[in-house]
C-alpha cells in the first residue's frame, strides 16, 4: 500500500463557482471537507468546516447548480461548519471527487482542504488505482503528487511520528514535571533520567515538540 499527498491546482477559468467559493473566496482563509454522507440518491450531504466569514458563502451557493441548501452552525471562533445538501454529479469538479471516492483500491482521507484556489488531500491505496485514479482527473485540475510514502497506519495519530528515542525523552520530561508550569525539571533532569548529556536531552526534546507541533497544524500547513 502507498499513501500519497497530493494538491491540485484548478484553472480559475474553467473552476465551478462553488469551487471558487470553497477554495479562493474573499474573506475565507481555508475551507475543509470534514465528512460526506455519499448515498444511492442524487442529494448528498457534506460537512465543511469554513475558516473566515461563511456568511456569503452560505447566502450565494444555494443559488448555484448542485447546491440544494446550505446551513450554518451558530457563530463562535475562528471555524464555522457548513451542512450542505449537494447533488454531486451536476457538478465536474464534485463528481470527479466523489468518483475518486467510491473507487475500489483507494481510499481519499479526511479532511479535503481548500486554500489558494487549490485543494489538498491524502490518498491510501494499492499502486494501480492511484494511478488510474490520477491520469482521471478533469482536465481543469493540475494534479501534483507532493509526497510519496509507504502506508503504515496510525496516520492522524502525532506521536506516530516519533521515534523511539524521542518518545521516551517527552515521557521523561512528562513524568519529571518538565511541562508543569512553573517548571519542576530541568534538561539536566531529563538528561540523567535518560543517561545522556544535557544537550542531547535539549536536542531530542526540541525534535519530538517540532513534530507534535507540526502535526498539530495539519501536513498541508496552517491556514493564512
């Protein structure tokens, strides 16, 4: 099995208006397609998290093709989430999405993000149906393969990304008190609990915050 990222850049000519709106529109910093509830019949319903002001968003889509309805959970923070009732094959770019989907051999992971007029996701699945998948994209989307990878699961878990040596230097630091506030350990104490010199603690416990931080803000990076 592969996992691929991949980001693809639409032609701002040719992109569906709610496209548009869920990738490049003013006022949203980043759009993400948290969950879609794919069925037999032509309506679906797709949860976006929307980050900037959703308000037009909502009042302009309903109007567009393949749009039924759009609802808003209430104000509050940064995020507002979108219910939308879309009707995926009126539209190319979200039947192109849905198909990749439903094809067998792969899967599409969660979230699909919007940013900058592109839209970035992960791919899991066995070699043949990436790449057919892939040489399927509408025309009107620049498919770029950004990284390339073996699947060895626990993806969305961040300590994932750790290796052993700097897993065990945050369980030190953890059990010491070194992330208590006021602190009530210092890289010395890592240091002798790990039988090495301060520096080396410093180093590992600087390694394994990076990644955690990383993580923490998604692999697409964070939303302007």
């Amino acid at each position: 099995m592969k996992r691929l990222r991949v980001t693809a850049a639409v032609d701002g000519e040719r992109a569906p208006a709610f496209y548009t709106m869920l990738a490049d529109a003013p006022g949203i910093a980043e759009t993400q397609l948290l969950e879609w509830n794919a069925t037999p019949d032509p309506v679906e319903t797709v949860l976006f998290a929307v980050r900037g002001d959703a308000e037009p968003f909502a009042a302009a889509a309903p109007e567009l093709d393949g749009i039924e309805s759009v609802r808003l959970s209430p104000a509050g923070g940064p995020w507002t989430y979108a219910l939308v009732e879309v009707r995926p094959r009126a539209t190319a770019m979200f039947a192109a999405v849905r198909e990749a989907r439903t094809r067998s051999g792969l899967v599409v992971r969660k979230p699909i993000v919007y940013r900058d007029g592109d839209m970035r996701f992960r791919v899991v699945g066995d070699g043949d149906a990436l790449g057919a998948a892939l040489a399927e994209a509408p025309d009107a989307m620049d498919v770029t393969v950004e990284a390339v990878g073996a699947f060895r699961g626990v993806l969305d878990h961040p300590a994932s990304r750790l290796s052993d040596r700097q897993r065990e230097a945050l369980a030190v630091a953890q059990d010491l008190g070194y992330y208590e506030r006021p602190r009530e350990a210092t890289h010395a104490d890592v240091a002798a609990a790990l039988d090495c010199a301060p520096s080396t603690a410093s180093r590992h416990l600087q390694a394994a915050e990076a990644k955690l931080v990383d993580a923490a803000m998604d692999e697409f990076g964070p939303a302007v």
